[in-house]
C-alpha cells in the first residue's frame, strides 16, 4: 500500500462530506477522492432543502414530536415498497444527524417550518417543520478553499446569485410591489455585484452550495484530507473484506476501516440508464457531469448487489432545456412556476394531463405516462403576460428582468392569441382553445374541477396568497400569450447499490461486504422510486453518510 488512511470516501457531495466529517469527528483520518476539480458534487447545484422528521430545529422552533407519523406516512405512500429496516434506520438517525452537525460543526440550519409533505391527503402527513436547510454562509470562511467548491448552476441563479426558497425568493418576486422587499433584493444583488468584482464569484452562498461550504469548511477544521481530480480504478479486497481502493494512475491507498462509496449515482452512465430509465433519449438530467456511475460499477466488480426494482429509477423533474448565446444547452428545472395561479402544462393536442400544482417527480410520471410510444414526450407551460411578468416562466425572470431576448432565442413562445401561440409552438389550436377556455371557465371561481389544483397545503404553498379565493388558480386571458416546452428530466437517480440500515453494502448473496458503505445517489432510494416530499434526497444522503461515518469509527 503507498499510503493509509482510516476512511477513504469517493465522493465530495452531500453523502459524501456527511460520512468524511463523521468519521473525522470520532477520531478517524479520513481522505476525500473526488475525480472533479471541484468538491461539493450535485449537492452544490441543489436547492439544499433536507427531508428530516423529527429534527431538533424544529422542536426548538415549537413543531410538536409526531410520534410515528412520519413512519405511518411513509408507509401509506410506498405500500409494498416500504422497507421497515432502512426506513427505521433513517427516521431514528435523521434528528441524531442534524443534532450532530449542529453541536460539531460549522453546520447550521433553518426550519422549514411552512413546508408541508407532497401528498396531504395521507395518514401521517406533515404540515411543515420536517424539513431543513443550511443557513446561509459566507464564503470567506473557506479562505483559499471557496476556489475547491463548485458554482452554483447558471440556470437556477440571478447572475450567479443564489436566491434561496421562503422569504428570500418572495422578496425577489414582489420586489416591484413592496419596498421591503425592493430593499431586500436590492441590497443583496449589491452584495452579490460587489463580491463578482472582487472575488469572480459569489460569496453569500446559499441552498446547496451554503450546505457544502459548510460541511467542507467542517471536514478542513477536522483535519480531512482532500485530492480532487483523483479516479478510482477499483476496490482493493484484503482478507475477505474492502481494505483501500487503487487509483487510476495506479498507486494504492489502503484504507483501515473501510470505504465509503458516494460518487452521485449513475445518471450520465449511459449504459445504466438506458436500461433502466423510461425514454432514456429524451431525458435529460441535472446532475453534475461526473455523476458516471462510478461507486456502482467499483461495487459491483466487487460482489455488490444492484437494485433497480422501485417505482421508478430517478428523482424526475420537469426540465426546459436552456439554449446560450456560446452554444450550450443548459437545463432548468421547473419546481415553483407549474403551481402558480394562471399557467398549465398540455400536450401536443392541447389537452392537460395532470394537477401541475403537485410534486415536480408527480409532473414527469404523469408526462410519460400520458404519451403515447411513438411519439416524442414533451409538453407546454402555458400563461399570459400577466403571469409572466409577476412570475417568470423558467428560466424568464419576472418584471423587472427583460424577456425578449429569450423569444428571440427560441426559448420562449409567444402568440397575440391562443391559436397563435399553439401554432409557435405546434399544439393543436383548437385543442389549446378548448383547455384554456375550460381552465378559464373553472378559474374565474377560483376552481381546477379537472384535477383540483390548490387542494392541498403543499399545492396551496407553491401559489400566491395574494390570489383569492385559490392560491394556485387564476385565469389565462391577458395577452400575448407565452409558453416554453418542457421535457422528462431528473435530479439524479433512485437505483442504486442494496445497502442496509447501516449504510453497508450487500452482496449479491445479501450479505454486508465488510468495509463497503454507500449513501447518497450510490445507494438505491429507501423511499422505493416514490417522491414523498421535498429534500427526500438530501436528507438520507446526508443522514445515511453520518451512519457510515459512525459505524466506520465504532460509535453506531
């Protein structure tokens, strides 16, 4: 072996930085394997928000303990999917995590005390206080390090600005109605001016990216060592277990307690998705481009199981693909506009085909379920000026951005009537006719009689509470009207590697692999292909990387 270490982890994301810094905490020499040249993985593209029931942030904030709610909850949803070992694993592990990196950590977090569960109407739903985000950081404190971390992704930021969800991005919204809130965004974008001229990037780092600049900032006050650019060829097995991994250019780095797998899934490795994701061709996703698949296939080589039998194989998004005036597709993923008032989605004839209001993954199955084989899956978000303007349409800002240069780019489309804009964008227009007329009729009362959009808390929290007597209902009538084409994409993938409570990787024969943890992408989803509520990726990645991180030391 040309160098040891305790605990060797592949990969600087979410899982990845949670296991490193755990383990570093109880003691261990930890090393961190990252092929990118920057550290924070997808993570640092994320909205950060984290799925966490029964979080001390929370309780401190007055959300009541709720017992096995979320247990019961998870169970309605994911019926013969529900896999009681991980699922207790993580419910019981998930306030200990967020209690750790509180108490450890340069960690600190927010309550999503307003964010509800996607799906109400179950037993054992929550109303809000289940979620978490790291506060904002600046990103000084990183000191040379900042240059280490990943940007956040152009197409979710003001000019590299991130916004964070609540009253952060309410401020932006409402800016041109409201002098607080004029203030607010004005203050910050001074901010974020004055930090793009002295330090070429963002420094008041938000979402995702203030998740991963706080776990590195942790993992470098613990002594964690860091090689960026550094590929893994294999595992390395010494006495029936995993003992150090080989690396590319073919030195060996023997690893005492094991090694953590948390590379961000497979969702570029075409092969993998081809066989297992729906209309693979069309997909597209917004995961890091170093998402290859890697930690599976290193795991597999050595005996790992692969589990592809959940729902569905990938966290799905609505996505619109983002045309650059340099050439570059960029992709933007439409998780607040579909639920507010005044926009729905169609298809080719027209027709809606699902409460756009609901869960972005919902929006995806419903697309694809409702296309037919032969034909390209693909549907419309379609508003009025009025929406446009107070709301923006993807990657279309709202007043006072400008918008005319993404018409003249293509990504926007625009008609003085209905059947205009249908014929810009090649919808039926007398079947567009019909819907909006109908969406229209419904509308005016405040009502969706088609699919009854804003009749949830988690509907009726994407809308707007200025509109009455719907939040998430208004009529599209204000010409021009606009719309932009969105198609399948993803997040990142829910097929992974069988792992255990314990985060350990299971063999072919079911069996843990002594010394092989995964979380994260690399481990397949406990929630079994469902969507159950925003940060349903974060939080297991995080929490199942703090399992393997203690277990590695001996404290879990």
């Amino acid at each position: 072996m040309d160098r040891e270490a305790d605990l060797v982890v592949i990969g600087s994301g979410a899982a990845g930085l949670a296991a490193a810094v755990t383990a570093a905490a109880h003691g261990l020499a930890v090393t961190v394997l990252e092929k990118a040249d920057a550290l924070g993985g997808t993570t640092a593209w994320s909205g950060g928000w984290i799925w966490a029931p029964g979080n001390p942030v929370g309780r401190r904030h007055g959300v009541p303990d709720e017992g096995d709610a979320p247990r019961r909850y998870l169970a309605a949803l994911l019926g013969n999917r529900f896999e009681a070992g991980r699922i207790d694993a993580f419910l019981a592990a998930a306030p200990e995590m967020a209690a750790f990196f509180e108490a450890r950590t340069a960690l600190r977090f927010e309550p999503g005390l307003a964010i509800p569960d996607t799906y109400g109407h179950l037993p054992g739903a929550g109303t809000g206080g289940r979620s978490l985000i790291a506060a904002p950081f600046d990103g000084r404190a990183l000191g040379p390090a900042i240059r280490l971390l990943r940007r956040p992704l152009a197409e979710t930021t003001f000019l590299g600005m991130t916004i964070q969800a609540g009253a952060d991005l309410r401020a932006f919204l409402t800016m041109t109605r409201s002098v607080p809130a004029f203030l607010h965004a004005s203050r910050r974008l001074a901010r974020h001016l004055r930090d793009l001229a002295r330090h070429g990037r963002g420094m008041e780092l938000r979402n995702g990216s203030a998740l991963a600049g706080r776990l590195l900032r942790s993992a470098l006050d613990l002594g964690v060592e860091f090689r960026t650019g550094a590929s893994v060829a294999a595992l390395v097995i010494a006495e029936g277990r995993v003992a150090g991994v080989r690396l590319a250019e073919g030195r060996v780095l023997a690893a005492r307690r094991g090694v953590v797998l948390a590379t961000g899934g497979y969702p570029h490795d075409a092969a993998l998705r081809a066989a297992t994701f729906p209309r693979d061709a069309e997909h597209r996703t917004l995961a890091v481009p170093e998402a290859t698949g890697d930690g599976i296939a290193l795991a597999r080589a050595a005996g790992a199981a692969f589990r592809a039998d959940l729902r569905r194989p990938a966290a799905f998004c609505p996505v619109s693909v983002v045309p650059w005036p340099d050439g570059r597709a960029g992709h933007f993923p439409h998780i607040i506009d579909r639920g507010k008032p005044g926009v729905i989605g169609v298809l080719a004839d027209g027709r809606r085909f699902c409460n756009e209001g609901l869960g972005y993954h919902d929006y995806v199955e419903a697309l694809l379920e409702a296309t037919p084989p032969d034909r390209p899956a693909r549907s419309w978000l379609v508003c009025d000026r009025r929406f446009l303007r107070r709301y923006g349409l993807g990657i279309v800002r709202p007043r006072p951005a400008p918008w005319r240069h993404w018409l003249r780019r293509g990504y926007l489309r625009s008609g003085r009537s209905i059947p205009a804009l249908a014929r810009a964008c090649g919808i039926d227009p007398a079947g567009l006719a019909r819907t909006v007329a109908a969406w229209n009729d419904g509308a005016r009362r405040g009502e969706d009689p088609a699919f009854g959009r804003g009749s949830t808390p988690y509907m009726r929290l994407q809308g707007d509470p200025e509109v009455r007597p719907n939040p998430c209902v208004a009529p599209i009538e204000a010409p021009p009207f606009f719309a932009v084409e969105v198609v399948p994409g993803s997040f990142g993938t829910f097929a992974g590697l069988a792992t255990d409570g314990q985060a350990r990787v299971l063999g072919t024969d079911g069996r843990p692999i002594p010394g092989l943890y995964a979380a994260g992408a690399d481990a397949a989803s406990i929630f079994g292909g469902f969507y159950p509520a925003g940060g349903i990726n974060l939080g297991p990645a995080l929490t199942f990387g703090f399992i393997a991180g203690r277990h590695a030391a001996g404290a879990g």
